[in-house]
C-alpha cells in the first residue's frame, strides 16, 4: 500500500519508494522510471469498470492502483490511475478505443509528472 502512494515532490528533488532489489548500489541505479497519476479523459460512463481502465492504462504504463473517487465514480469527469511508466518511452497523449461497430478517442493527461532530459 505504500507504493500506492506514488512519488513525492520534495521540490528541488523527488523521494520515490521502490521494491527492495538485492544487492542494490546507488550509486549505479539509473531511474527512468517514475510513478506519475494518469488522468483518462472523455471515457463513456459504461465503459468504466476497473478491468477496462486498468486495460486502457496498461497501454501508457503498468498499472498500480485506481483512484478512490474512480471506484467510487464520484466525479465522472475522468478516470485516474496510477501507473509506473519509462520515461525513456515516448508518452502517449491519446488512445483509440475500438469494439465491434464502434470506436472513439480518450486523452489523456499526466499529475505528478516529474521534469527529466529526454536527451541523456
């Protein structure tokens, strides 16, 4: 359940919990990894169950936990999830939903979303 809370900005750095790995070094460990909270925008009401928005984030990133107020549908503005992602993959912005006789396009945008050079 800690991990579920993400990263905190710490503002100048970022404190982020990750599994313990054996034989960790710090000083080796390059982080192009980031917990960031990924807001689904434009999702029709009944397409939001947990196994559809976890398969729609899945596709951004790997899946950490829903929001309370997504599985609570309090404010069915957008659903938020929070995914680990690389950074050093290009991020998408939009995703086409498609089932059979029909498709459409949620967006998407990104909480937390830590500063980083996509250059080195």
């Amino acid at each position: 359940m800690v991990l579920a809370a993400g990263s905190w900005n710490l503002d100048p750095g970022l404190l982020q919990l990750s599994l313990w790995k054996p034989d960790f070094n710090p000083r080796n460990h390059k982080n192009i990894f980031s917990q960031v909270w990924l807001c689904i925008l434009e999702l029709p009401q009944e397409y939001w169950s947990p196994r559809i928005i976890l398969a729609i984030a899945s596709t951004v990133g790997t899946p950490i936990s829903l929001d309370k107020a997504t599985l609570d549908r309090k404010y069915g503005h957008f659903a938020r999830v929070l995914i680990e992602i690389d950074l050093a993959d290009k991020i998408p912005m939009q995703l086409l939903v498609e089932r059979e006789g029909y498709a459409f396009f949620v967006f998407f945008e990104f909480d937390r979303m830590p500063m980083f050079c996509s250059i080195c």
